[in-house]
C-alpha cells in the first residue's frame, strides 16, 4: 500500500514563505504523478500544482503560478512545494496525492492521499 506523508505547513505572515514535503512510500509504479491539492473552509478541494514524477512536467493553477515551485528529489521518494509571496486567501489544509499515469490535471484519478498539513497566512 503506498502511502504519502506531508510535513512543512505552519502560520506565517503574509507576504512570507513554507516549503511543503510529501514523501511516497515506495515507488511501485512505473508512471505517475504526484499533485498537491487544498481546501479551504467552506470550499471544494481543488488542484494547486502537480509534477509527474518521471519526466518532472509540472502544472500550477492560474493563481499560484509565479510564487510556488514544484521540484523532486528521487533518492528520497520526495516532492517538494515552494510557497512564496503567501497571501491570506493561500490558507488551507494542504494534501498530497498520487496517480498512476501521467494525466497530473485530472483530478478523479488520484487514489493514494497524504494525511494533510494546515498552512495559514495571517495578513
């Protein structure tokens, strides 16, 4: 059973900055993609970024791109999410996930999620 792990959420000030861990527990497929998705309260989960992990083709949500990086590091089975120039509507519980296959954008076939870590701004 794979499983993920997230760990780096936290309270910071607007304007400031967390990186976000998810660690997979083994690399059982031979494609796949991990996605970092958030929910808000009151609010659907919806998709922030993702990266497939072979080729490291990545894709933010419009309102995201330009101050959060998606990177990866094989040897530690890790994907890593850069959080800069947070903003207060960024708070959120953020989850991890895992998909066969390379479709990172399409949400439904997620199957494996991380427990989830809480990310506030304050402004």
């Amino acid at each position: 059973q794979v499983q993920l792990v997230e760990s780096g959420g936290g309270l910071v000030q607007a304007g400031g900055s967390l990186r976000l861990s998810c660690t997979v527990s083994e690399r059982t497929f031979s494609s796949y993609a991990v996605g970092w998705f958030r929910q808000a309260p009151g609010k659907e989960r919806g998709l922030v970024a993702a990266i497939t992990w072979r080729g490291g083709v990545t894709f933010y949500t419009d309102s995201v791109k330009g101050r959060f990086t998606l990177s990866r590091d094989n040897a530690k089975n890790t994907v890593y999410l850069q959080m800069n120039s947070l903003k207060p509507e960024d708070t959120a519980v953020y989850y991890c996930a895992l998909r066969r296959g390379s479709a990172m954008t399409l949400v439904t076939g997620y199957e494996y999620w991380g427990q989830g870590t809480q990310v506030t701004v304050s402004s």
